[in-house]
C-alpha cells in the first residue's frame, strides 16, 4: 500500500506543478504581448511626430522661400523702376 500512495502523491504534486507552469506561462506570454502593444504605440507615436516635424519644417522652408522671392521681386521692380525713370530723365535732357 505505501508503494501505491507514494507514486500517487507524486502524480498529484506534478500535475499540480504542471497546472502552476501552466499559468505562468499563460501570465508571461500576456505580459509579452501587452509589452509588444506598448512598444508598437510607442513607435507610431515617435513617427508620426517626426513627420509632423518634418512637415512644419518644410512649411517654414516653403514660407520663407516664398518670402525671399517676393523680396526678390519687389527689389527687381524697383529697380526697374528706378531705371526707367533715369531713362526718362536723361531722354528730357
């Protein structure tokens, strides 16, 4: 008899560690995966901020590219304008 409650009791102690191993497992691939989530948000926040960024960046560029070029424009035209009045003047004289 004591042979037979010694090989039970050990079946019963290693089916309950298996069940414990079980559910560790089941916790660690939980956290695995709530970790993965949270890695993948992060990553998507990062992005999509650097390509704000990068946006308002080429905006600014863009701005004050437009800028020059009307600086340009407007010191062109005076220029000519300025030109064109010596002309005139010089044709009086």
């Amino acid at each position: 008899m004591k042979k037979l409650i010694i090989p039970a009791i050990a079946a019963i102690a290693l089916a309950a560690c298996s069940q414990n191993a079980q559910n560790e497992t089941a916790e660690a691939g939980n956290a695995i995966a709530a970790d993965a989530a949270a890695t993948t948000d992060n990553a998507a926040d990062d992005v999509a901020a650097a390509t704000d960024n990068a946006l308002d960046k080429a905006g600014q560029s863009l701005d004050n590219a437009g800028a020059a070029l009307a600086n340009a424009g407007d010191r062109a035209a005076d220029s000519t304008g300025e030109a064109l009045t010596d002309v005139g003047n010089k044709m009086k004289d």
